[in-house]
C-alpha cells in the first residue's frame, strides 16, 4: 500500500471510529505530502477535509498558514477553494477516470488494478463497480442493477493459472465463461473459491448437451446479473492471438477453434461464451511446492528429494494435482527423513 494511501485509508478509519483528532492529523500530514508534490490543489482539499472534521467553519479558520502555505507560495485553501470553483462546476458530472491514472476506489480503497475500471468525481474521489453497487443497494435506488466484480478468494496456495482466473474475475465479471483444462490443473478449486451465489451456476459438461439443455440454460442467463461457468476437461487449444494489456498476457479463442476442441457444446452456444478461463497443467516446480504447502498443512514434513518422488507419481498417473493431493493424504502426519 502507498504512503499517501495509507493516510487517507488511516485517517477514514479515525473518523468512523470517531476519533476525530487523530483523522485531522493524517489529513493534515496528507495535505503537507501532496504540497510538497506540487500537488497544490489536492493539498487544499486536503485541508477543507480536515476542517470539516473539526467542525471548523472556513470563516473561523480564514488567515491560517498551515504547513507553511503562505500567500507569496499559494493562494490561502479558501482562496484556492474559490480559485477552483470554475472547474468544479464544469467537472461536476462524474466521468470515468484516465487509465493511465494509478488510482484506487476512495470507498473500499482497494487499487485499480484489484476493481478494475473506476468513476472520477470532481473533488479527487474515485468509485469502483462494487462500491457503486452496494451504494444503491443502501440508499435503496432504483438504478439499474450493477453487477460487481467477484469476490473471489485466494486459496492458501495458488497454482499459476487459478491466480490468473482470479485477477481476471477480479476486473470483470462474465456472463457465460468456459473453463477448460486437463484433470488435476485446479479448476475444481478455483471454482469452489466463488463459493455458493443464488445467480452463478457451475455446469460440469461432461457430454454433448441436448437442445432443450441449451434451451434451458440460455433461458436461465436471460436475467440481468446472472452468470453461468461451463467447466470442460480437455487440452487448452491453442489461443488464436495474444493481446498484450495493462494486466499482462491476454489470450483469445476464436469459436472455431473452441467448436473443434469442445465438441460437447454446440457452436450456438460457444458464441455466447464472453470469458475462456484456460488451465493447462502446472510446471513441475509449482508442483513441489504445491506438495510442500498440502503435506505442512496435515502436519506431515518431507524433505525435498520425497516431494520431488511425490510429484513424478502424480505426473505418472497423469489426474496432476488430484493425484498429488491423494498421495499426501495417505501420508501419517509427522516429520520424515532423507
């Protein structure tokens, strides 16, 4: 976390926990880090925050140098505030925030990159898709409904493509998501990380669907904030491109590609898919260390030369990480030698 972030993270939870001298003092040490930025006018805004925390009106605190804000440096915060009123005005409406921007939801304080896109408002403030939902939901709006990014959870140990899948839910949330791979690359885990939504559906495809299952299950995503995840185990086609982002790799599956290697799903239903979470097998090393995190967490101790052993079996009998995992569970808990 940022220092500045900190602050005004720090200094929110003051005043909700009403402790009101101790949120005017951040502010304050906020203002004095965006001064000494030339960032002369969130120090302002800094200010005034701490002043309506004192309960200060601008009358009685007009003439104040604070933090060595003189008139020959910069306009006084009541000069400044007046000095801005232009812009507030023409800038009143939110508008979403520069992506270039390195900012964070002034809400849940979580960063752009964590909620995805956010809305700017005139005053400094930044709102995420989740914060906006939920503020609806508190005021009671009758606002269209907005879907929030997952919440979705980070296991005790993440296999390289469920941190992935995770960041990706994270940014966006689909409405018809195919999640391929091999046995054993963690898809089962991933997905229990979502845990149990009344409008999220995990779909095992395990045979060719019939045309009233499609029906059905097209019928069932026609509601707005529903979602469905169809879980396939198959080999990962190969992605027709490879868009390179502001969070990395991003890989994209053509249909044609996807009716060849899911033949289970008709391509009338493959054109509606808006998310391909893929998982290919993990590499060896993530392996051992995936083996190392499950045996510590039953209380057994291996050496390394015995977790190299116990991922070569699991790679042997080809199910990856479900076999890994049964191989462990059959191990007495206890500390084991070379």
């Amino acid at each position: 976390m940022s220092e500045i972030r900190r602050l005004l993270s720090d200094a929110q939870d003051a005043e909700r926990r009403g402790k009101k001298e101790e949120a005017v003092r951040l502010l304050r040490i906020a203002a004095a880090w965006y001064r000494d930025r030339q960032m002369l006018k969130r120090a302002a805004q800094m200010l005034r925050q701490a002043r309506r925390v004192e309960g200060v009106t601008d009358e009685e605190e007009s003439g104040e140098a604070v933090f060595g804000f003189e008139p020959e440096d910069e306009a006084t915060p009541e000069v400044a505030e007046v000095s801005e009123g232009r812009m507030l005005v023409e800038q009143r409406s939110p508008q979403l925030a520069d992506p270039a921007l390195d900012a964070w939801c002034s809400f849940c304080c979580k960063p752009k990159v964590e909620v995805g896109a956010l809305v700017a408002g005139p005053a400094g403030a930044y709102l995420c898709a989740g914060c906006l939902g939920l503020s609806a939901t508190l005021l009671g709006s009758t606002a269209p409904k907005v879907s929030p990014p997952w919440e979705v959870k980070a296991l005790a140990f993440e296999l390289s493509a469920q941190r992935r899948a995770r960041a990706r839910f994270t940014r966006v949330r689909s409405r018809l998501a195919l999640v391929i791979g091999p046995e054993g690359t963690g898809k089962s885990a991933w997905l229990q990380s979502l845990g149990s939504q009344p409008d999220l559906r995990h779909l095992e495809i395990t045979r060719p669907l019939t045309p009233e299952e499609e029906d059905e299950l097209l019928r069932w995503l026609e509601p707005a904030g529903r979602s469905a995840f169809l879980v396939v185990r198959a080999a990962v086609p190969p992605p027709a491109l490879v868009l390179q982002g502001e969070h990395g790799e991003e890989p994209l599956h053509d249909t044609a590609s996807l009716v060849e290697s899911v033949p289970q799903l008709s391509p009338r239903v493959l054109a509606r898919v808006d998310a391909v979470i893929p998982f290919s097998p993990p590499h060896p090393e993530e392996l051992v260390s995936l083996a190392q995190a499950l045996a510590e967490a039953r209380g057994v101790w291996l050496p390394e030369s015995a977790l190299t052993q116990l991922v070569a079996l699991s790679l042997r009998a080809q199910r990856g990480v479900h076999e890994l995992a049964t191989l462990i569970a059959r191990i007495p808990p206890g500390k084991y030698g070379p």
